[in-house]
C-alpha cells in the first residue's frame, strides 16, 4: 500500500464524498470554504480522537476510527435537541500512513455521515507525527428555544438517561485483555459500543420535543456528566445508583476484573447516551419519545435545590465514587 | 510549570476567552455545542498546524503558533470575500505540555481573534502524543453572490495580487539557519510573515466588493495557488514571473541560498496575500480596493482560454519552475 500524498488524499476523500452540494449546502469541498445557506439557529462543536488515547490501530479498524470521530461529534448535537447539518474533518497523518488506510477511515466517517443525514462539507488534511482526527460539526433548529441546554435542570425534575450505560467501559475492558466468557453475540456487542458509539440524534430531537429541559451526551461517565448538568444548572441531581440500566454483558465483565457493575455503568465514558431532566408531568411524553426513537428511557432520580451529585445505594444511602472525574 | 490537564485547561480557556455571548453568538463555551444566530450565507473552512511540520516550539513562541494556526483558517475566510464570523479550536496537547505555554498559544489566538473581530466560540483540548492545533473558521456574507469563489476566473481578466510575496518562504529559510547579513528590521519582517502570517480579512472583502471574479489565498505559493484558480475555472493563467512583488529582504536571503529570488517568490507558501481575477474595466476599483486596506495590488498577467499556468520571464519565453507543487 503506498503512503498517503495529502493532495492525492484530499482529491480521493472528495471524489469519496463526491455528493453534489444540495438544500443548505451550497458549495462543498473544491474552494477556500464550504458555503452554507443558513435557516433558524446554527449549533457548533468540535471533538478530536488521537491514536494512543481514544483508538490504537490494533484494536480499532480504520472504519472503526471514523465512525468514532464522527458520532462523538454527532452526539454532542445529539444532545442539543438539534438537526444534524455539516460535518468538517481534519486529518492528521503520520508519514507513511497507508492511502487505503485514510480512506478507509473516511468511508467509516461518511457511512455514518450519510445514515445521520450530514453532509461532510469540508475539512483539512496534513501531516503530524501523530494520528489526530478533528471533526467539527454543526446542527441546526428553527429557533434557540427549541434547543436543550445543560443549564435548564430545576428542582423537582425528573431525571432520566436513553439506553443502557458501561458498554462502552465493558468493551474497552475486553479490548485491554479481560479475559472473560461471554456469549459471542454480547461480546460483539460490548465491542461496538466502544468502537462505534451511535449518536443519540433521533432520541435528541424526539427528548427535546418531549419538552426535555436540561441535556448532555454521556461522554465521561453518568455521574461526571450529572455534574456538568448540576454545575451549568445550579442545582443537585440525587440519582440512585441501583436504578442505572446496565448493558448486557457488563455484570459479567465487571465481575471478572472485581469492579461493582453499578458503579462501572456510573464511571464508564463513550457510552453516548443522553442524560437528561424535565417536569414530571412529562413523564409519558419522555418515555414515548425514548422509544419511539429506540433509545428507551430509565427514571435515575431527580432534581432538587443545592449543588452536586449524589449518588445513593438501594437503601437510600450516600454513595462515594472515587476518581470518576476522568473525562 | 504544570502539565497541562484537559479540564483545568478547558476552564482557562474559557475564561480567557470570557466575553458574554453577544450578536450572533448566542452559547459561546460551556454547553455541549455553541449556538449560532445565522444571517445571510456562511462560509466554513478547517485549518490545522502540527509541530514538526507547520512549527517548532524551538522556534515558535507558544503565541506565534497560536496566531499562525487562526491566522492561516481565517485567510481562507478572506479569500472567499466573507466577514469573519466564529472560530472553534482544537487542542491535542502532548501528555507534559507545561500549562502556561498552553495557555499563551491560546492568547496568540485570542488577540488575533479580537482584532479580527472573531468570537472564539468553541473547542476540544485532548491528549495526543503530537501537537496538533484544528481551527475551524465561519465566516458571514448576505448572500452566495457576494462571495467569491476559485472558479470565477474568466478568459481576458486581468490576474493581480496583495501585498508581497517570498517573505514567508525567506524567514523560514533564515529559521533554518541561512547565514545572512540583513538590517534587522528586514530580517525581523522576514520572520514574522513566517511566524504570524496575517489573514488579508479586510482586503478580500474589499476586493470582493469591488467585483473580483475568482480568488484564493497564497498559502501554497503563487504558482501552486494560481494552478487552483486554473483548474477550478477551467481557464489558463499567464503571469509575469518578474511582476511578482517581492517582499524586503527575498533577493538578498535567496541570493544567498543560491535560488533566484523571482522563483522564491513564486513557489514560497505561507504567504497568505490573495491572488485574484477581474475585469480590466475594474482595474482601478481593484487598486483602491488593496491600497485602502494597506494590501497594495499588483497586475501579475492576464487570464486566457485554455488550460494551466503560464510563468513567462521577461522576455515573454516560458518558464518552468520544478517541484512547486509542494502545498
């Protein structure tokens, strides 16, 4: 395989993308910049994965890498409630990355691109002496009050999260060589999770519809994440730590490497579901929103006056976690 | 000095950047994206540098490589003709990086941005095992027409550009260690084109006004870039090798490293002047355009039917320039 030219590699990921500039997007990438016809408000955000950090080319197929650099990106406009719109990726590249390599890791990017509806609009490519992806993305709604912040938790919210939580963490235990039976079938699944996490976009959009007023993707962890929502809010989510949906096949992984499961789903980052908070009254509507979009939803506790997160067993005691802010 | 730590980090930079959304920034830092208020059409393009290959810190202050990482996205915002809108940032820092040196490459960009008038809106800080800088710039115009795209250029437009060029090629040359007597005011004008190249923002929106056709900014070299605007417009360019405006101090660096200096000039990158296309009709509103914005316009040749780059010498005979596609 030959190593990768930046402009052989630039012409090849456009041809790639090739689809023709269309509704907001009206010139791709071929110029200075990608132009963009704006309607309602515009959200933006940037997330970078490194090789050695977030991925390491023997665990983590070039497809694999893209997939992951794109929908850490997405989920973040997964969690604003909003459209997902362009993405722009920046390639860094040591010298002697294989062409096919790249251009692999971009058909992992545009795959995901094109089954979220984002058009990949522009981006860089260059030379480092280490493998870095940055991908900014933007999403788009009517108007700003259709968007759910981190800061709109109030006391007396319901606080709920979409899906199941430490696949992410299981799988990235079994990549680092926890040696544990499993079913062939959740092992994959654990696998993916860490590999491939899926933007929560549709569940975003249907929660924030729902009425959801605080949100954030689960990137670091639930209980980091609630202290994000807790600290942007000014107020204390009390979750109960026995209520966290546990992905199938994270029991048996945190038990063969002597963790508490409970506390493994709290802890786990990357799994990219959404932690989110709203009235009561609202319960049904959030619940059908979680499942209309497949991203069921699990009551965890609620908001009161105060600040932090507290975390209680099942008898209603305080839970400490320890080093859990490691996102 | 401290290691860097992503989230003590992060707060900093926040809080350097600090100013209250306002205008069209309505979320700056701190929410899972930034929110935008759109008017008009944007432009959107990604920049990024790696040490090793764009910088040294032995011979880049943490505040030039800031200023260069900005100052090189935004100049592809000056070449579309657009107002400069937002950057979003990307740090991957090596595990190490002393905090403070972290925090000066984010105040090169923020006094660029400030006097760009560019809200720093956004970003990622991770771990790499290089250092890599993403920016990603928005720029605003009131419509598509308005912006000046690479594939305007028609056949009997006159061909000019800003400014002057090879300076940027020449301090890195002197960086790498030329041995050459200069006044060192020259040598220090040489350096800095290199260290903080300074995105011609108010030049390309001028020029745009004043109806330039087609336009790019300079950062792979004239003969490289001009080869784009050929290509995008499906047009031939003739330009003047002698015509090329040197920059102070060019003929005495490449006099010393054995090249000639007109061939510096056109092959140097990193420049960042704007070379454009016109009608001849609009040859004086093009140079009221450059000399009001302190980026004085010189005529480099003409555009004609056909195909490619023409470098003619002062005789009118053919020049071919080697291994200047180096971009």
């Amino acid at each position: 395989m030959s190593a990768v030219s930046e402009r052989a590699l630039i012409a090849a990921v456009t041809e790639r993308l090739g689809r023709p500039p269309g509704g907001r997007l009206l010139r791709g990438p071929g110029d200075d910049a990608a132009v963009v016809r704006p309607g309602g408000v515009e959200v933006v955000s940037v997330d970078m994965v490194a090789e050695g950090v977030h991925f390491e080319r023997t665990t983590h197929s070039a497809r694999d890498v893209g997939h992951k650099a794109l929908g850490s990106a997405l989920s973040d406009v997964a969690a604003m409630g909003a459209r997902p719109g362009e993405a722009y990726v920046g390639l860094a590249l040591p010298p002697g990355t294989p062409e096919a390599w790249a251009l692999e890791l971009v058909d992992g990017i545009e795959a995901l691109a094109r089954r979220s509806g984002v058009a990949v609009a522009g981006g860089d490519v260059v030379s480092a002496s280490a493998l870095v992806i940055s991908v900014t993305v933007t999403g788009w709604a009517e108007a700003a009050e259709h968007l759910v912040s981190r800061s709109g938790a109030r006391a007396g919210h319901l606080v709920g999260v979409t899906g199941r939580l430490g696949g992410a963490a299981a799988g990235l235990l079994l990549l680092e060589g926890a040696s544990v039976g499993l079913d062939e079938g959740v092992r994959e699944g654990l696998l993916t999770r860490h590999r491939r996490p899926e933007p929560r976009l549709a569940a975003g959009r249907a929660l924030a519809e729902a009425g959801a007023a605080a949100m954030i993707d689960v990137s670091d962890g639930v209980a980091t994440d609630a202290g994000h929502l807790s600290r942007e809010s000014g107020v204390a989510l009390v979750l109960e730590l026995a209520s966290l949906p546990r992905a199938a096949g994270v029991d048996v992984v945190a038990e063969v490497v002597g963790r508490d499961p409970s506390r493994l789903a709290a802890t786990g980052g990357e799994d990219y579901e959404l932690l989110f908070t709203g009235p009561a009254e609202l319960r049904d509507a959030f619940e059908d929103a979680g499942a209309r979009t497949g991203a069921p939803v699990t009551w965890l506790g609620r908001v009161e006056r105060g600040r932090g997160v507290r975390l209680l067993d099942g008898g209603g005691r305080a839970v400490e976690l320890t080093g859990y802010e490691h996102g």
